[in-house]
C-alpha cells in the first residue's frame, strides 16, 4: 500500500488523489469521485471535499492509498 504524507491536519479527497498521482487535475478528480469510483476507508465517496485525515484509506483503479501525518 502506498502512503501520501501531509503536514495538515486533513486533506481533501480530490487533492490526495493529484498528490498519489491517480489524476492529472482537479477537473478529473471531479468526475471520477462523482461518477463513484472512488473508495474511502471501504465506502463509495462522492465528495471532492471529503476531509482525509491520519489512517485513512483511498482505493481507486485498483490502487490504495494511506493518509499518514508527518
């Protein structure tokens, strides 16, 4: 499993998934999160600004994704 590391306290869903490098903009966060493809901790999200924090997990095209704090 993958980690993407933040030094906030949250990050939003659509932001994580440019940072894991899943999409190449915001516009295509957008439509995979509304169209349902994208799991947060084992639950369809279709919120772009879902708040991720620490021990959360995104799945999305059979790629997972770990939130860790610095």
């Amino acid at each position: 499993m993958e980690e993407v590391r933040i030094r906030d306290d949250y990050i939003r869903l659509g932001q994580a998934l440019k940072l894991a490098g899943l999409v190449g903009s915001g516009v295509d966060a957008k439509i995979v999160i509304q169209d349902g493809q994208v799991r947060v901790n084992g639950q369809v999200e279709t919120q772009r600004g879902k708040k991720l924090v620490a021990g959360d997990q995104v799945e999305f095209e059979g790629n997972t994704f770990e939130i860790m704090r610095d």
